[in-house]
C-alpha cells in the first residue's frame, strides 16, 4: 500500500484560512499525512480542514498522537501488522544558545527510545542520524526540487530540511520530493516522501503439515496411543532383519521417516488455519 507523507514549516497558520490554505495544498499533492512545524497554536484540539483533519494536541482512537514540546510531536498510524510511527521534528537553529540545543536533543532521544523497535520509525526535519538514512538527498532530481527553503529576496537556496528513516526500512521510502508551487505565505517549500509499506509475507506451501500439540493431546488418549504404539511396532518390525553393517547415517534417517510416518497413519494432519486479510476496517481509516 503506498501513502504520501508530507512536511512543511509554515511559520504560522494564526491568520484567516491559512489552516484552508495547508490543507488545500496537501490535497493538490495528494498527501496522507502532513506534518507541519511552527503553527503556534495552543492547547490541544481537533478540527476539519477541507478533506483533512486538523490534529494539534491530541489524537483519536485510530491515532496515538503527542506534542512533547514546542519543537518535537510524533503521531503513531495504528494498523493491523504493524503500527507507523511518524516524528515531526524542529531542530533550533545554529544561532541559539548550546542550553537550548542540548535540552532539545535530550528530549529528542527521550521520545525516540521510548518506542519499541518493531514498527516503522520515520523521522522529519532532523539532520542528525542514529542508525537512520537521510532519503531526502538520494533521489535524482533537478536542484529545484531538492532544495526546501529559499532567503526573502529569493538569491539564496538550501536544503535544510530532510526526511530520515529507520536503515533496516529506508526501501519503505520510493521518493522524496520538493515542490515550490505549493503556497502558504512561508519561505520553507513543502516536501513529500512517497511511502510503500513493505509486509513480511510468510512462503505457502501446498503439503500438509502435522502439529505437535495435535500429537501429544492424542497420545494422552488410550485410543491414540494404542494406534501409535501398534503402528510404528509394526513399521519397526521389517528393521530387524536389516545389515548390522548398514551406515548409521542411513539407519537413523530411517528410523526417522518410520516415526513420522507412523505419526501420520496414526495421528492425522492438522489442517492450516485461513489467515484473515490484513488490509482491514482498521487500515481503512488511516
């Protein structure tokens, strides 16, 4: 299933429809999900913003979502394999004082090792790494569509803002790109990562396999275990007249497959359950 994540620094949404104005931006680029970086907004609430919803301070039932600071929120994307976990981040800028940058990385990775390891970890608009790849400068596009802020008097370009991921899912991420058309009065460029999730898809097989539990429960039964014990007697009985010279490699893989082969005469098959599709009601409302 492929989704379009989206950050944007918008410096504020305070004036009249400049929230409209996010929203309609992210609907043109077809965007799921966009995280948005200065909307000085207080408290915590939620609100309609043309097909989106507006979350700024609290989540719904679907979605866990938390703002730790002014600079630093994450929202997690619960499914049914797997959750998402995406961090929306806004590093202080070179000019501030060391006490504001080291309290901001302590609280960075406060949140960051809280979460466990398995799901998805995305992380927006940081330029540091721990185990994590910066996706944003591995495409091959044009400077245009690589650079995310430009200066007031439109002389000076640069990419500081970047999308990182987890290493062992940076495949996740197809795409990431910038787009300067996507207007809301703010001198950062809106930026998309074209995201596929990847499931681990177990290989089916068209033989039958015997569960062990279904083995031992039989075997505690008189029936079972008389049916056992009379089946691999007689299966056992033709190995006596074999050569006592025989390999003894040879000898235990036939003791092998007589066990087993009993176990199924015997015993039965358990038969594979179905399992139920992962694409759910859950999934849908992401």
């Amino acid at each position: 299933m492929d989704m379009r994540f989206g950050m944007w620094n918008v410096r504020s949404i305070y004036g009249a429809g400049s929230l409209r104005a996010v929203a309609d931006e992210s609907s043109k680029y077809k965007l799921d999900l966009a995280g948005v970086q200065e909307v000085r907004w207080v408290r915590g609430g939620i609100t309609a913003a043309g097909e989106y919803t507006f979350f700024y301070g609290k989540g719904n039932e679907n979605h866990e979502l938390e703002f730790v600071s002014d600079r630093i929120s994450y929202i997690i994307l619960k499914g049914r394999w797997c959750h998402i976990i995406v961090m929306n981040v806004r590093a202080p800028t070179e000019d501030k004082i060391d006490d504001i940058k080291d309290i901001f990385c302590e609280e960075l990775e406060h949140v960051f090792d809280k979460f466990p390891k398995h799901p998805i970890k995305f992380l927006v608009n940081l330029t540091t790494s721990r185990n994590l790849t910066v996706k944003s400068t591995m495409f091959p596009h044009r400077n245009i569509h690589k650079f995310t802020w430009t200066s007031p008097n439109w002389k000076i370009h640069n990419q500081i803002d970047h999308i990182l991921i987890d290493r062992k899912e940076h495949s996740s991420i197809l795409d990431v790109q910038s787009f300067r058309a996507a207007d809301c009065d703010t001198d950062h460029y809106l930026e998309a990562a074209k995201v596929r999730e990847r499931l681990a898809v177990s290989k089916q097989t068209t033989h039958r396999v015997i569960r062990k539990g279904s083995i031992f429960k039989k075997l505690n039964e008189v029936e079972g275990k008389e049916q056992c014990r009379v089946e691999i007697s007689n299966r056992f009985a033709a190995l006596e007249n074999l050569d006592t010279e025989v390999n003894v490699n040879k000898t235990s893989e036939t003791i092998r497959e007589n066990i087993k082969m009993s176990a199924k005469e015997s015993l039965g098959y358990y038969e594979l359950k179905k399992h139920k599709p992962w694409f759910d009601e859950e999934w849908s409302k992401l």
